[in-house]
C-alpha cells in the first residue's frame, strides 16, 4: 500500500472517532516498517489540523471533536514509546494546566489533545494550578510553553500571578506563555504578559507552532477528502424518552399578526405583574420590565451599593422559593466553598465563596446501571397553598420554584466529556433513560402550571463561545421535542414560558420561536446584538442579559450605558426586552448600575 493510500486512511479513521481501529491499523503499520515519526507527520498531525478545521467551520461540534482526539491518542500511545527510543524530539514541551480556584476542565484537555496530535509532548497539570506547580513543571519538564486555562473572571488575575512565578524563578526568559478561556481576551494576554491567546484549540496549535519558529506542518488531510475548545463555556458543571420517534407538536402560540394593536395602552400605573406581561406580549409596556440575578459575591463584596441598585431600579420579576412539603434531600450551599449535594445526590466542588460547583464524581459510569438514579420525588410535594400566598402577596411576576434542565442533570449524573460522547452515538441506556428523565420534569412541570406562578422556566447551556456545543440536528433530535413540550404544558394553563442558555446559539433560536417559547435570556453579545434584532425582534422576547465576561468587568459605565442602548434598539418592538442584568462575579456595581439607569431613559 503506498503511503499516500495508508495515510489517507488513517487520517480518515481517526476523524471518523474510530479509535480501536486507529490503534489496529497503527500497529499494522508499524510492524510492516512505517517509521513512527511519518505515521504521526503523514497521518496524525494532518487528521488533527483537519478536525480543527472542521470544529471552527462548524462542522463538527465537541463531541466530534473529543471522539476524533480519542480515536489520535490511541495511535500516539503506540507511537510514542516509540519516537522516545529512537531519539525524535517532539515539535515542542507544553505544560498546560487550569489555573488555582478554577476547576472546569473540558476546553483545557480538548487543547492538550489537539496539541499533542500536533506533535508535542504535553503535561497536563490538571486543574486547580497554583503558579508554583506551573513555574516547577516548566522547569522539570523543560517546557517550551506554558500554556493557562480559564473559565471564572474570578481565576483569570491568577494568570498574572503565573507570569511573575515564572519571572521569579527564572523561568520565564526560556518559556513562552500562551493563554486560552471564554473570559479572556488579546488585550487582557497583553496586559499580563503572556505572549499569546488562543480563542480555539486548532489556533492553539497553531499559535504553539508560531511561538516556537515552526514551519506550518502539514496542513492538508491526508486522505481524499483533503471551546472553541480553549474558551468553550460548556454547560456548568453547576451548568428519556427517544422523543425523535414520537415529535412532540408545539404548543399554543399566537402569531404577531393576532397580537393587540401596538400602542393600544400607554398606562404607567399598571403593577409589574401586567408591565412582564405586556412586554411578554408585546402590547406596548409603559417602561422596560427588570430584572437583577444577585449571586453571593455581589452580596458580600458590594452591600451597599446592591442596597442603592435596587432602591433606585425596583425589579419587576421574582421566583416563588420552592415549598415543599417532605424535606428535599441534599445538604450544603452550591455558591460555598466545599462540597455541595443537590437534591439527585450529584456532588458539586467549588473552590471560592460565590462561585457555582463543578460536578467532579459522576454517578453514572455506565447506561446500563442508570436504574440506580434516585430522582427525587420530594421535588413533587409541592405545598400549593403556599406557592398561592407568595404570589398574592406580591405585585411582582412570579416564576415557578424549579427549573428543568435535562441536558445539564445528565452532565451532573454522567459527567461532561463522557455525555459528549454518549450523545454523539447514544447507547440504549442512556436513550431510556432520558425518557424517565423526560417525565419526571413533565410531572414537575404540570404540578407548577397548576398553581397560581405567572411563568415557568427551564435552562441548559448550549453554546460555546462561537459555536453549538452539539450538532444542531443532534439537538433537534433529542431535545428540542422536550422543550416543546415544556412549552405546550405552559401555554395550556395559560402560563409564559422563560428559557436561559449561554453561549453561542443563533442556529437554534428559529426552533425555540418555533415551539412557541416566550422569553429567551441568552449571551447576545456573542452572538451579536444587531443580527439578534434584525432576525428575531418581535418574534420572542430577549431577556436580557449584558455580557459578563467582558462588558460587566472590564467596560466603563458610558461604555455600559451605549451597550444598553443598542440592546434596547435591537430587540424592543412595543415589547419583546427585558432589562436583565447578572451581578455576579467580577461585575462592577457601577456598570450594574449604568446599564438599568441607561434603560431607564425615556421610558419604553
């Protein structure tokens, strides 16, 4: 076979996610005599660049991406051993790691495995990385790169902090610093010192090799056919039935053209009740509806000024606690340092008061023994005289107590990397039980929609910083029918239906106006603001929200105030904009307070 044959092959396997057969044919080669270094320079390195490639064109998502990295290090686990006994030097040393109190890990190993299919030998420090073990390892190691990982706003100073490890030791003159995470910025790499970002994982392939003087390597699939992984804010890791075979019809929606006539009611003295929903309706709200999600932090480092926020910008929109009737299972704080369990017995760590945990103990290691799941019925004693007094006690809008979220409950149970890959190719276990997962939420749901809650509401993060985390067809498959139904329970009590999910998502925004959902609060500066608008104003309602990775943090108040105002431009159509805004981590009280007042301005 010539090695233009071969290699095609391979590099094919290999992108096909195929790995027992990547490990099969790579032992193949090596016992018919093809050199270790040339399967890796013929086939491995070019199958990677392919599949980075793909991942930022969109066509592949992360779990095309993971099964691709699976199916490489199958081969490089033969061919390694190898190179080292035969004296070849890998393209580079890269020390990568997550740096200390941050412990998301998805982007960070996606990376490492991209950059040893590009050839280099890659120590992955894990997560949790003070700078002292970073500055050890690159001098252990006689590391080329150091290369930092990030998702919190919280952890990205710890950045500078590893610069300076690396100048104190002295480490720094011989290593490059390279630094990827949703949060960062080139400007921010800058400001650090470091010598590079990557937004992906291909550039950060890409940017290793530059760093280091290296040619461009090939960059062509080998065969005929020829996270963002470093900042993909994958679904917390706080973020059924085969519904394909049986669609669910969407529920009730009313089409704008039956919508009230705009303008048909300029009353300021309507309650923030019937303001939500005229905005929901799009029947012409005498002034924005708002609303401020305050996490911990907010509270313990800004009291004061959270006290003057809300005085001056009284919120429209408040959620019933949950009143239940047996005690909830669970114990701990999910924004505390420690160790919290939820009520599903999923253990979540987090490391810095105010931040949420990371599930890191999944429950289930195998489909087959899913059975063992407790679900936690307790959620379903729902106290409804309860739930009936909290709402006729307010004049706010009331949303229900609980929140569904099946795709991230299934990353809780199973953990995030090894669901990406269940999902790409769902085994029968996981199937069947997405359908019990499916009707749990469906009874919870129903039981809400009885009590007296103007709205329900569901999440899970979809996005990464530029793209689905999943194949949108992938999505539609398994997911969208539940949603559907979600919707379909709201709107026949007669309910509003609000949705959360970050990251990139415009590719799904037309099926959730489709299935009728009525609020979507959703990143929309990633995805960017004016083609949100030009797209899907008057279609749903934008719930808010500002960006907080990098507006809430970094912008100056006039800054925040121009960004409230392009978002009330894009998306307010007599209705259809709610002023949400998140004061969490590393968001400014002024920049909070900016963006409400500028929304403020001249009413609706």
């Amino acid at each position: 076979m010539s090695e233009a044959s071969w290699s095609a092959e391979l590099a094919d396997v290999v992108l096909e996610g195929r790995a027992p057969e990547a490990r099969s044919r790579t032992e193949t080669l090596l016992g018919s005599g093809v050199a270790p270094e040339t399967i890796l320079d013929r086939a491995l390195i070019p199958a990677m660049a392919e599949a980075g490639r793909r991942f930022e064109d969109q066509r592949f998502f992360l779990p095309e991406l993971m099964f691709a990295a699976r199916a490489m290090k199958e081969a490089l686990s033969l061919i390694r051993p190898l190179l080292s006994d035969r004296g070849v030097p890998p393209q580079g040393r890269v020390v990568i790691g997550t740096v200390s109190g941050d412990l998301h890990d998805i982007g960070k190993n996606i990376v490492a495995a991209m950059l040893e299919g590009g050839g280099f030998a890659v120590h992955d420090l894990g997560t949790n990385v003070s700078p002292a073990a970073f500055a050890r390892a690159a001098l252990e190691d006689g590391a080329d790169i150091v290369g930092l990982s990030a998702l919190l706003t919280t952890t990205m100073p710890v950045m500078r902090q590893v610069v300076a490890e690396l100048v104190r030791t002295g480490t720094r003159e011989r290593v490059k610093v390279m630094v990827g995470g949703a949060p960062l910025t080139e400007r921010f790499a800058r400001e650090i010192g470091a010598d590079a970002y990557a937004d992906t994982a291909a550039q950060a392939v890409r940017t290793a090799r530059a760093l280091l003087g290296l040619d461009a390597g090939p960059t062509e699939p080998a065969g005929p056919d020829a996270d963002s992984a470093a900042s993909t804010p994958v679904a917390e890791e706080d973020s059924r039935e085969d519904v394909a075979a049986e669609p669910v019809a969407p529920g009730p929606r009313r089409p704008r053209a039956q919508r009230p006539a705009r303008g048909a009611d300029a009353d300021n003295a309507v309650s923030p009740r019937e303001l939500v929903k005229r905005t929901l309706d799009f029947r012409t709200p005498p002034r924005l509806p708002r609303q401020i999600w305050v996490l911990p932090r907010a509270h313990a480092r800004y009291p004061n000024e959270l006290t003057a926020i809300e005085d001056a910008f009284p919120q429209d929109i408040t959620t019933v606690p949950i009143p239940c009737s047996e005690p909830v299972p669970g114990g701990g704080s999910v924004h505390d340092v420690g160790v919290f369990v939820d009520a599903w017995g999923c253990e979540l760590e987090s490391l810095q008061d105010g931040d949420i945990g990371q599930a890191k103990r999944p429950q289930v290691h195998d489909w087959a023994e899913a059975d063992k799941v407790r679900f936690p019925r307790e959620r379903l004693a729902i106290d409804e005289d309860r739930v009936h007094a909290f709402c006729a006690g307010t004049d706010r809008f009331v949303m229900a107590g609980t929140c569904p979220r099946p795709f991230e409950r299934l990353q809780l149970l199973r953990g995030s990397e090894s669901l990406y890959l269940d999902l790409n190719r769902p085994p029968a276990g996981l199937l069947s039980f997405m359908e019990r997962l499916h009707a749990f939420y469906v009874e919870e749901l129903e039981l809400w929609a009885r009590t007296d809650v103007d709205a329900l509401v569901f999440m899970d993060d979809w996005g990464s910083e530029r793209s689905l985390l999943v194949a949108p067809e992938l999505w539609r498959e398994l997911f969208k029918p539940m949603y559907a139904e979600y919707v379909s329970i709201a709107h026949a009590h007669g309910k509003h239906i609000f949705m959360h999910s970050d990251g990139w998502i415009t590719e799904i925004i037309p099926d959730l106006v489709e299935i009728g959902l009525d609020a979507l609060n959703s990143q929309v500066f990633c995805m960017g603001v004016e083609e949100l608008g030009r797209r899907f104003a008057g279609e749903i309602t934008f719930w808010g929200e500002p960006d907080r990775q990098q507006l809430l943090p970094g912008a100056t108040p006039a800054e925040i105030a121009d960004a409230a105002r392009s978002m009330r431009a894009a998306f307010h159509r007599s209705g259809g904009f709610i002023a949400q805004c998140e004061f969490g981590p590393g968001a400014r009280p002024e920049n909070v307070q900016a963006y409400f007042a500028a929304l403020a301005e001249g009413g609706a």
